[in-house]
C-alpha cells in the first residue's frame, strides 16, 4: 500500500493531534524554529514529566525506606513508578521492574550473572546491528569462557530469524539482540527470536532502549527473559529499568550488601539512583497514556488499553513521517541504509541513517546545525555496523531520527535546507 495516497493514511495524518501534543512540550516551544531531528539522541519531555522531577526533588529530596513522611513519599513514588514501567512493558507483576541509572549498567549487570551461570551451555548469540553496549559487554565473556557467535545481519539492513536457527542448539546460553536498530530503524521479529531459543532450552535478551518511543513494548507476547530499556529516548529523564522474569532474576547472580533482599528488585537495585528521574519515567509513560486516551471511545478502559491505543496511534503516525523523509533523501540521490522499499516501511521506525555523495556526515550535520536543525553524524556506537556497511568510524554517516512530536512541515524545511547545501557543494 502507498503510505501517501492511501485514504487511511491521510485520515490518520490529519487526526494525529501534533499540535496539540507539541505544546505539551516546554522544549519545543522555548527552542522556537529549531527542529529536533536527532530524537535517538534524547528526545524531549513534556510539562507533566518536568513537574514530576520537580515535585519529588521539592517533596522528597531523601533516601527511602525510612519512617517519615519525607522517605514514605520516596518510597511511593518509586512503587507507582513500577506499577507504571511494568503496565508499559506489560510485565508479570511489578518487581520484575528494576530502576538504575541507564540500560547499558543493566546490560552489564545481567552479562555479570550469565557470566558465574556459564557452564556446557556457554554459547551467546550476538549480532553485528546493535548497539555496542549490546555486544561488547556479551563479548567481555569469552575471558569467563563464553563462546560468541555472530549472528549477522542481511544485506537488505534486517536480522532475519531463519538465521538465527541454525546458530541456536544445546549449548546456547543466551540470545541478545536489540528490538529496533537504534542506526538504521530496523525492526526485529523478537517474538520469533523468543520462538526459536527457548526451543533450544536458550534465554533472550532484548535491547528495547530505541523502540520504547515507537511501539508497544510486550514482554509476554514477545517471550523474552530479560528487556532493557532507558528513560532519554522516551519522553523521560536520563535513566534506565530492566525488566527481567520473577524466577529468571531471582537465580541470577548479583552483588549485594549481606542487608539487601536476594530476590528483585531489591538485589538488583542495590545503590542510590536518581530517584527524581523515575518519578519522571512514571509521569512519561502517564503522558504516553493521555495520548492513547484521545483514540479510545470514552468510558472506562485500563492503563494498558491507553498505552496500546497511544502507540498504535503514534506508530501509523511515524509511518507517515517515515515515507516522507525517505522520499525526500531519494530526491537527493542519497544512499540510505537499511530498509528504503515504501512497500516495507512497516519493518523500520522513522530512524534513517544516510549519506549524500560528494558531501562529508560531518560537513552536513554542522551545515545543518547553522540552520537550526539538529542531526547526529558518526559511527553511531556501532563499530561492527560500519564495518558492515562498508563506512568508516571516522566519518561513518548522517542520522535523522524522527518521533511522533515532529511534523511533515518540518521535514520540508529539511529538505530545503539539505537542497541548498548540496547545491553549495556542487558550486
């Protein structure tokens, strides 16, 4: 289907509230012509959020657990905050949920458990699309005795679970791949993922730190062991939560002081976190819910049924911003990597990674920048990809990354923008 003469395409464009929703955004208004196209990189909060870390450092600027109303009010906020992050991902129960600084710490955290729990099952499947957080720390443990083996992405910018099977057997410990490619937007079938390991008697781990702001995160229907996720690119604080099974979490190993709880979340949350920047998850994945209420019929409707109308909305939405800038980079003549076939843009979030010929990723972003747009140029902390993608870590490649705030007039002013550089460039 044509993203942009179907009917139901222009139907949604034109219901999506983005004006509404920008001026919920205090960021957005304070920057004025300056267009946020660097999302991946940290997007924007709204009001609420901003209030929500104010009132807790005002309110309860304390360490918890203890007995006045100060540390009672912190040890409040942090259990909504669970019940809020475990309604998001649709968890189990809420003590699956464990807060921390950021998903890389967690990543480590878990890798440092599997790495004491390695035995005849000693194989990690890695692969060459993720982040670097979520290869190198997996690596880290062919010194513990691990054996990594690749799994690699295809030419066409996917992971494709038919090669996956063939990697997976008796001796595979854990498969860790990411949801979406925080480069190239790429989705992965993680359902199939969680199919094909636990056949094997294998676990999953997921990166779910650049899909959060894009779909609807589902732990259950995906049948995952351990999701990691972090606050900075969903309308949150910077912070991070891991999501984990009761059980899974409770054998694996951890440091602890001899007074922390062995079971989640207290063994895992062992430390002060920025507690301030939970109260803003929870008041994030809030915001995300009053979204999904504008697309439900009134009436009485759950949390989770919010959150699901919400990203189903703000998915058909990103599609529409997807075709739009992908057209206007083809205009351009660039070479964009991963998926560009209209006809699949539904495997892909609005992330692109791009270059133009005969102009640097460098030259670009700054050009750009001059114009008030904001972009992100480099490797992208993705040293396998851009080895894949035959690019250099030195220059490596421009990336636009687009959320459900932004709108197509602001895709228009990047394309003029990147017409008058390249015409610079050639004259």
């Amino acid at each position: 289907m044509n993203l942009q003469t179907s009917p139901q395409h222009q139907t949604l464009r034109n219901s999506f509230p983005v004006d509404e929703i920008r001026a919920l955004f205090p960021a957005i208004e304070k920057a004025g012509d300056f267009i946020f196209l660097e999302n991946a990189g940290g997007a924007q909060v709204p009001q609420t959020v901003v209030d929500a870390v104010t009132n807790h450092l005002i309110d309860a600027n304390v360490q918890r657990m203890a007995r006045y109303e100060h540390s009672q009010k912190v040890d409040a906020n942090l259990d909504a905050a669970r019940e809020s992050v475990a309604t998001l991902v649709n968890a189990y129960r809420p003590d699956e949920i464990s807060f921390g600084l950021n998903a890389t710490s967690f990543i480590r955290l878990v890798s440092l458990g599997i790495s004491k729990m390695l035995s005849t099952r000693n194989e990690i499947v890695v692969t060459d699309m993720d982040h670097d957080a979520n290869i190198a720390t997996w690596t880290a443990l062919e010194a513990d005795g691990a054996k990594i083996v690749w799994w690699h992405m295809r030419e066409d910018g996917t992971l494709d679970p038919e090669d996956l099977k063939p990697l997976v057997n008796e001796k595979t410990r854990l498969v860790a791949c990411t949801v979406t490619a925080h480069s190239i937007g790429t989705m992965v079938d993680v359902a199939a993922v969680g199919r094909i390991a636990h056949a094997a008697g294998a676990e999953v781990f997921l990166d779910s730190v650049h899909y959060g702001p894009h779909g609807l995160i589902d732990v259950q229907a995906w049948d995952c062991d351990y999701l990691v996720c972090s606050g900075y690119k969903n309308f949150s604080p910077h912070m991070g939560f891991l999501w984990g099974r009761y059980d899974a979490l409770c054998r694996l190993p951890t440091f602890k002081e001899d007074f922390i709880p062995d079971v989640p979340p207290y063994k895992i949350e062992v430390g002060t976190f920025p507690y301030e920047n939970v109260a803003g998850m929870d008041a994030a994945v809030r915001y995300l819910e009053s979204v999904g209420e504008r697309f439900l019929p009134a009436g009485e409707h759950s949390r989770r049924e919010a959150l699901t109308a919400a990203m189903a909305a703000i998915r058909a939405y990103e599609l529409t911003l997807a075709a739009e800038m992908i057209a206007v980079l083809k205009r351009h003549d660039a070479t964009i990597y991963g998926i560009s076939d209209e006809a699949r843009l539904s495997q892909r979030v609005p992330t692109i990674c791009f270059n133009i010929p005969g102009v640097s990723p460098q030259l670009l972003s700054a050009e750009l920048g001059k114009r008030r747009i904001g972009v992100r140029d480099g490797h992208m902390f993705a040293p396998r990809l851009m080895k894949r993608l035959g690019l250099s870590m030195e220059s490596g490649a421009v990336r636009v990354s687009l959320v459900h705030y932004n709108k197509v007039e602001e895709i228009a002013r990047f394309e003029a923008a990147l017409a008058e550089i390249i015409a610079a460039r050639k004259g």
